[in-house]
C-alpha cells in the first residue's frame, strides 16, 4: 500500500476500461484504487472490505449504479459510505434519483481531471474526519464509563450521604448511605430538589447553600445539616457533586449519550 497524499481508498466501478485507466492515473497520487468492471462484482468487493469511498458509473451492464447505490445503503457494512456517481448522462431526472438512491455527489462525463480530484480529496478528507470523530467519541464513552465506575464504588464506600445534582438542584443519583438511613420520609430522593430532603426549618439556609456553590461554580459541597424524617430531622453530613451540563436533562456521567 502506498503512502497518500488525502489517505483512504476509493473502490471505483465502471465498465469501461478507459475510463477505470485514466481515473486510475488521475487518483494514484493521492488515494489506494480498487477497481470492479460492474455493479455486482462492485457489491461484492463493498461489503467484504468496505472502501473509504465508491466512484460509480450509472450505465452498465446487468445491474446499473442506483440499484447498487441502494443496496449499498440497505446494508449495514456499507450504509455509512459515500458515494460518488461519475456518468455520461446530464439528465436533470438522473441526477436527481443519483442522489434520492443515496449518494453524495454527481460527476458528469467528460469531467475536468483537476476537479474530480479535488472533489475526492475532499470527500477522503471529510471521511477520515468523520472516522477521528467516532474514534474520539468512543474514548470518550468509554472514559465516562470507567469514571462512572470508580465513582459509585467511592461513594458506595463512605459514610456521607452523596447526592449529586444539577444547577436546577434536582437529585440525579445518590449512594447506598442513603438507604441505611431511619425514618426518612423519602425513600428514594431522585427527581426532588435538594432543599425539600431537608427538615422543614433548615430548607431555606440548605437552599441558599447550594445556590451560593452553584452560582461559584464549585464542583462539590459538604454540608452538615438535618434530613426530614419521622422525628422531624436526623443530622447528616453529606457531599453534593454538581453537574454542570443538565440542558438536556441528562447527566453525562450516569447517563452518556450514545
């Protein structure tokens, strides 16, 4: 395989010879070629070892270019590749259903060489940003994840009540000290805002509390104050965590977006 200037590789699928040649010599420098002289054998070579991206002509024999563009579409390995057609044919209706079977770009026949080369550099480029995207993404999923983790096993070993929240002060996740705790009148805290947990005559200066951390952008707080209970209030100390990116409502270490 050959060091290029854009990287990636192009699966070209024409039946015309010519045409596979100079697109060939035009390509070489800055993408790997692999060549198919009709749409089924295309097909075939696509989802075994799906390309980078498919330069395909409409007219040819057997099955022609959108038959095979919307079953690459239909199939899992290749639905995320872009292709491109390249034809003879200028009909506004052709182009048309080019694009309605799926593809991103349309080239008409004859073509100027420097355009289609920049066209395909560009379409390589945005590729290979898309694949550094999804790369980034699932480390950073996958980060969350081992942060979630170490989380819940610290708070699920300690003897504070953790509750972590947002800057609405709703409840998003509390640890296991809670459920040890007697004669709350909430069992399960989550969806209320922090200051209702409180006993009736602490909820203002518990409130304020908060609201001061939140409006210093602090990421915690410990606070010592009484939790509503059967006996009007039992003493705790507990740590908030804060979240600070509840827009969506989603808390992006409990709940990662997919």
């Amino acid at each position: 395989m050959m060091n290029t200037t854009d990287g990636g590789r192009v699966l070209l699928i024409d039946d015309d010879p010519d045409m596979r040649f100079l697109v060939r010599c035009l390509l070489e420098n800055i993408c790997d070629i692999e060549e198919e002289e009709n749409a089924d054998k295309g097909l075939r070579r696509a989802m075994a070892n799906p390309p980078d991206l498919v330069l395909m002509d409409v007219n040819m024999p057997g099955q022609d270019g959108f038959m095979a563009c919307r079953q690459m579409r239909m199939a899992p390995e290749t639905a995320e590749v872009p292709i491109i057609f390249i034809t003879s044919s200028t009909s506004r209706d052709q182009i048309v259903e080019g694009f309605s079977a799926g593809a991103i770009d349309y080239i008409t026949k004859p073509f100027d060489q420097s355009e289609l080369c920049a066209r395909v550099g560009a379409h390589l480029r945005l590729c290979r940003a898309n694949k550094e995207r999804f790369a980034r993404i699932g480390y950073l999923s996958r980060a969350l994840q081992g942060l979630e983790q170490s989380y819940l096993f610290f708070a699920d070993h300690t003897a504070d009540v953790i509750l972590r929240c947002g800057p609405d002060r709703v409840v998003r996740h509390v640890n296991r000290r809670w459920a040890t705790l007697p004669g709350l009148k909430l069992e399960n805290p989550i969806s209320f805002r922090i200051e209702d947990l409180a006993a009736e005559d602490e909820r203002g200066i518990v409130a304020s509390s908060i609201e001061e951390a939140l409006e210093q952008q602090r990421e915690d707080l410990r606070l010592q104050f009484s939790l509503a209970n059967d006996q009007g209030g039992l003493p705790v100390q507990a740590s908030f965590l804060f979240c600070r990116d509840l827009s969506s409502g989603v808390d992006p270490v409990f709940e990662p977006a997919g």
